[in-house]
C-alpha cells in the first residue's frame, strides 16, 4: 500500500539555522516525490520534484531535497531557514506527475527570531 | 506557472444541500484533479479527470460526488446532499507531469 511518513507533527527553528524535515514513504513502483508547502489559507505550492537522476534535487526558496531508495526517504533541507519559510510543508509520491499522489500528514514549521 | 483559479474561496452551506464548486484552468488542459483536507488532517485525492472522463477515483468519491467539465473551461466539483464530514478545503489541481494546485475552496457544512 501507499504511504507517506512525515514523523514531525511540528518542528520549532531559530531564523538562520538550518532545517531538515523528514519524509519517508511506502510506495510499490518507481516513486515520483514532491515537496510542498502551504502557507496560512493558501494553496499547495511546488518547492520541488524528483522523478529520476541525480538524488539531489533543488527547489524554489533555496529548498533541496535528497532521494535515498534505500532507505525509502526523501528529506527536505534548507541551509539557513527564513522567518517567510514558517509554513506547513507536506511530502507526496505519485506513480508519475500525472498519476494521483498520496501526502503525507505535514510537518508545520515555526520560525522564531 | 500558469494558475488555477478556484470559486468560491468560502462556501457555507446546510447540511443536506448540494453544493458546487469550480476550477478554472487558465491554459488548456486535459488532466484535473480534486484533492481535500480536512482540518488537521492530510491532504486526500478524491478524483481524476482526463480528456472529459474520470480516470481515476478514491474509495472517498462515492455517489454523492460527482465531476464534470460542462463548458470545456470550468470543471465542477458537485457534492450532494452534503454531510457534516464533508466540512474541509477543496483543492483543485491541473497536471502537465508536474500537479499545479489551486489557492482551495474551503466548504464549511453546518
């Protein structure tokens, strides 16, 4: 069955320090991973996609992502978190970018200064 | 990226009304989606729509939904006979090989 794992309900981040948000998925097939974010009552934005290649994907906002087959992760990082990036942040698989995709819970990010 | 337009962004409504919400692709586009979030909870596919056919649905899409694209621009959300439980944002999304969303239709059912 398909699945998605974000283990952080909430994670708590000073502004300028780095950032890690775990995603970990169950997925039959060759996985299509997204990251999303959501801001206060707005949509689901794209920060990236991996569909194949390099394991180490960039995105939008300076967000990069790695893909780890092994361990069936796909861990969203920034380097130096913005109070702008505070946010809800949901990982997804799909079959393909055309095909349904199954989210996770999300992980919801406070930014304090 | 072109957007996805979605109305209305608050719906409130009775329990037991039908309610319609719209998606308004700004391109052309062949595939749609509906996906819902429930407050708190993650977001859930609940359909798919290619070339003016549902292509794919979730255990979720039972007969009280339905979809439809009628004037080949705005794509329709129906939900009949709306329930307390079917309180939650509605998003609409459009797929090139990468899904766009909409900013959401939030359906409040008292």
């Amino acid at each position: 069955a398909q699945s998605v794992t974000q283990p952080d309900i909430h994670i708590t981040v000073s502004e300028g320090a780095s950032l890690e948000l775990r995603c970990n998925y169950s997925y039959g097939a060759t996985p299509y991973l997204f990251w999303y974010v959501q801001s206060p009552g707005q949509g689901l934005q794209l920060l990236l996609k991996y569909f194949s290649g390099d394991t180490l994907v960039q995105g939008i906002k300076g967000f990069e992502a790695e893909f780890k087959r092994s361990q069936s992760s796909f861990n969203l990082r920034k380097p130096s978190v913005h109070w702008s990036d505070a946010a809800e942040y949901f990982c997804a698989v799909g079959a393909s970018g055309a095909n349904n995709l199954f989210f996770g819970t999300g992980t919801r990010l406070t930014v304090i200064p | 990226e072109p957007e996805v337009t979605q109305t209305p962004s608050h719906q409130v409504t009775q329990m037991g009304q039908e309610v319609i919400l719209r998606c308004v692709p700004i391109s052309n586009h062949l595939y749609f989606y509906w996906y819902r979030q429930i407050l708190g909870q993650k977001v859930e596919f609940l359909v798919s729509f290619y070339n003016n056919e549902i292509s794919e649905k979730s255990e979720i899409f039972d007969d009280q939904f339905s979809v439809e694209r009628p004037d080949g621009s705005n794509f329709t959300l129906k939900i009949r006979s709306t329930k307390l439980e079917d309180s939650a944002m509605y998003f609409c999304a459009r797929s090139t090989g990468i899904q766009f969303f909409g900013p959401g239709t939030r359906l409040t059912v008292l």
